[in-house]
C-alpha cells in the first residue's frame, strides 16, 4: 500500500514552505532519507532540502539502532538545513523540532501526544514516532542539520509489528489515534510544513522561546528516571528542560542536574510510582 504522492503533497504544502524548498524528493523505496540528504549538497541558509518516502528499508535511529518502515505502515521525513552561524544551543533543535511535529499532528485532530526527551513522540504511554538529528559541518562558521521523522501511520497489530520488528517497547499508530484517518499525504505535508516552520523559529529565537510549551507536553515529568551519560548513571525525578535543552533531573540536591546527552532508562517501569 502507497501512502503517499509527491506531487499532492507539494500541492499540499504553504506557499512559506514551498519558496524555501531546495529540493523535494518522495520515493517509493529507500534506504535511509536521513542518509540521502546527509550525502546530498547542503541546503543555502534558509532553503531546505526535502527527502520522504513510505518505505524506508535501512534507517537508523540514536546510538545506531534501526528505524523499521515497511511499506505503508509509515512515514519518514527528512529535512536539511543550513545554519550561518552555528546556533549555541543547536542540540535542542531536536526538541524544537518535536514540538512542531505536535503541533502539525494536532491540525489534523491527533491529539494527546506527548514528548519523552529528546527525541521520542509518545501517545497512550507507547512509542508513536522519533527523530533523529545529524550535522554536518562546513568550513568556516557554518553547519547543516539533517533532521529524520519516523512515524507510525498503521501498523495493522501494533504489538505483533514491535515483536517482528525488534522493538523493546510498546508502540502505537496514528490509526489508533483517530476516529477519522487523515492521508498519507495531508500527514506529510503538514509535518514538513511544520518542521521547516520550526527550523526558522528555532535559527531567529533558539530553544528558549519554546520552554514554556514543553511543560504541557513533557512526557517524562515527575518521572523517576536513570539517565545513562558516558561519565556516569543520574538517578532521580525527571524535573522538565533548561532553556538550553538540557534534561532537568531532581536527584535530591539544592538544584536540579542538567543532563547534556544520554539515554533516559527505566521511567516506564517506574511510571506507576511517580
């Protein structure tokens, strides 16, 4: 099953998105459209490059786990863009951009998703989508972004697709989500949409403009959580995001501890004890 046609979704897109396109590319089958763009010319600051498809066969998520797209059961987005200078507080595009992939799903009345930092879309406590953000540097000042969305459209038996696929967590599907299915190609266009819009916002405000929105999305607040960071494990009670992007944990101190990067362990078991 096809869920999606490049020209519709083109047709599809707002006039703002449309002028900074660089390229648009929707294929029937690829390996991976992070690694497409990752291997394509960069984007000039403002423009983007487009890559999607709804059969991805080899992508990858973080610390080189797979992304599993059969065909029709999901989309996978990707958009490059070219930052000159290099925002301090780039790590919390990924945030930024999460927000707007919210955002885009809730224009089309799928609701209730929320964000387990940094990267993973959530709903009814199950794995909806994730994305993945890789750069690439330039000579001089100057670093292009290639941002991944995966997302579950239907994956018919999510418990059976997440057992086949490998998956060590429950997951979930738009299908589920709704009582009316949106097509594959308003989905598309509304997350590119959004993504694009989020880069700009993101390159003229940074991540501090958004802080206040993830309290009502933080999925992993008032969690207990073990973050595992290459220096060492933090233990304790998920405490919201600093403005820089940074994961707040409450491990009993006078002040919150700032995680950078890691991966964040144990909080779903732990859910029931928040």
């Amino acid at each position: 099953m096809t869920l999606i046609n490049g020209d519709r979704i083109l047709g599809r897109l707002d006039e703002a998105t449309r002028e900074r396109l660089e390229s648009f590319e929707a294929f029937a089958e690829i390996g991976s459209t992070n690694t497409h763009l990752m291997q394509a010319t960069p984007p000039q600051p403002g423009r983007f490059r487009v890559a999607i498809t709804d059969n991805q066969t080899a992508g990858r998520g973080r610390h080189g786990r797979t992304w599993v797209a059969p065909a029709g059961s999901g989309l996978c987005v990707s958009v490059a863009g070219t930052f000159e200078p290099v925002p301090g507080d780039l790590p919390a595009l990924t945030l930024a951009l999460g927000l707007g992939a919210i955002d885009a799903l809730a224009t089309l009345n799928v609701d209730g998703v929320q964000l387990k930092w940094p990267n993973d879309l959530i709903a009814e406590g199950s794995k909806l989508g994730g994305i993945l953000t890789e750069t690439r540097s330039h000579h001089g000042n100057g670093v292009t972004v290639v941002t991944g969305l995966g997302l579950n459209i239907d994956l018919g038996d999510p418990g059976a697709f997440a057992v086949k696929a490998g998956w060590d967590r429950a997951v979930i599907d738009v299908r589920h989500l709704c009582d009316k299915m949106p097509g594959g190609n308003a989905i598309a266009a509304a997350l590119i949409d959004a993504i694009c819009a989020a880069f700009i916002r993101f390159e003229q405000h940074g991540f501090a403009a958004s802080v206040d929105r993830w309290h009502d999305i933080d999925w992993l607040r008032g969690r207990h959580v073990r973050v595992e960071t290459p220096q060492r494990s933090v233990v304790g009670i998920a405490a919201g995001v600093a403005n820089d992007g940074a994961l707040l944990v409450d491990t009993g101190l006078a002040t919150p501890t700032a995680v950078r990067s890691g991966t964040v362990l144990m909080a779903e078991a732990s859910a029931d004890r928040a």
